[in-house]
C-alpha cells in the first residue's frame, strides 16, 4: 500500500436483509476506505439504520429489486460527483475481507486497468462448499464460452470499476445474473481487466444454502436469456 486510499475511491454495499453483518462490514472497510454508501434494497429489518449508524451514506429502495438494481443505483450516485475516480463493489454479508478490497483496488490503481475482478479460484483460502463449487465452475464455464472472457470465477461481488467502465456499464438485469452482464458488458466495451486472488468466507447458515439454489437459478436464467 503506497499511502491512504483518496476519497474519489468510494465502496458501494447492495445489502438486503443483512442487519447481522452489515455493522462490522461497513465499519471494516471504513478503516481503509473514506467513503462507503450501502444501498438498502427494500430491508424488512434494521440493516439501513445500523448501516447509517456505522458511518455508511445510505439510499434506500422502497422495496426488494434485487443486487443488480441496487449495485446500479449505488454506481449512478457516485457517478454524479466527478471527482470519483473508482468505484469498489462490496457484498454485505461478511463474506468478502476488506483488505481484499485494498489488494484489488491497488491493482486498480497501479496496472491501469478498467476494472479488477475478485476470483476466489485464484487462491486456496476459500473453502467452498461442494455443491456451490460445481455449479459455480459450470457457470463459470459457461460465461467464458458465452462471452470469451478468460474469467476464473463468474459470480464475485468483490471489484473495481474504474470511472470509465462504470459509466458504461449497462445492468439491465435487476437480480443475480447482472453478474453475468457485467462481464459481457466489459467484452462489448474493450475494457481492460485483471482478476486478484480474494477470500471468500462461508459460514454455516440458512443463506449459505440458498446460495447454491441462487447459483442455479443464475445459470439457467443465463441459458434462457443466451437462447433469446
């Protein structure tokens, strides 16, 4: 780390439903990032006031739209200051470490690229449960075949959008699959990018397990949508 990370680098956190996480996420990254805004997509609970109180910028959607929506929402708001120069996507259930996000935006900053990628593939650490691994390894595959990206890992949230791909960014699907869309977006474009090694930490929990009926649900929406 060359020095303090600049206040035009500002950490957008879609976050629905996370009032259990969302404090130490938040106050995590803002020991390392000046500026964290969490998009609040239409909670039942307390996850935008806990954010708020942890020193988050918070909008709010008056009801569920989904991550893609919310991760749109946060990138058109920072996008009206232009003085940003990056923007860092950051997933609000305590999966991801902050100092990857510091790893990723370093990356960022010093190759020059339009957009830095997390893959947890690219390391060990991440203990990915079996069924989870093999539906995301067949989405991965798939991506690549559908948009010729050599890409490791498909569904991320951790990443770095430099000012000029987040503009072009066009996320016109509002759920999950606006993950998909995005790296077809970057092959359109002729954006520049580079994936980094990042953690993913899984707990035992009920979401832990509807992940992976996400990850199914995101791979045959990608398939119906690639037949159109």
């Amino acid at each position: 780390m060359s020095g303090p990370i600049p206040d035009n680098v500002v950490v957008v956190v879609p976050a629905f439903n996370e009032q259990d996480t969302i404090t130490a996420v938040v106050e995590d990254l803002l020991s390392h990032f000046s500026r964290v805004v969490c998009v609040d997509d239409g909670s039942r609970d307390s996850t935008a006031q806990r954010a708020l109180r942890a020193g988050a910028y918070v909008l709010s959607h008056p009801f569920n739209l989904g991550q893609g929506a919310a991760l749109a929402t946060g990138i058109v708001w920072c996008l009206q200051d232009p003085d940003v120069r990056a923007i860092v996507t950051f997933d609000a259930d305590g999966q991801h470490l902050a100092i990857d996000a510091v790893a990723a935006y370093e990356c960022w900053r010093t190759e020059r690229v339009d957009v830095v990628l997390g893959s947890r593939f690219l390391n060990k650490k991440s203990e990915v449960p079996p069924a989870k691994l093999a539906m995301l390894r067949v989405a991965t595959s798939f991506t690549r075949f559908t948009t010729g990206l050599p890409v490791t890992d498909t569904h991320n949230g951790l990443r770095v959008l430099g000012r000029k791909a987040a503009g072009s960014l066009r996320l016109r699907h509002s759920g999950m699959t606006h993950a998909s869309e995005l790296l077809s977006d970057i092959q359109a474009e002729g954006l520049t990018w580079r994936e980094v090694p990042v953690e993913i930490v899984y707990t035992p929990s009920r979401r832990g397990g509807q992940s992976v009926w996400n990850s199914v649900n995101i791979f045959f929406d990608l398939v119906w949508r690639g037949s159109r």
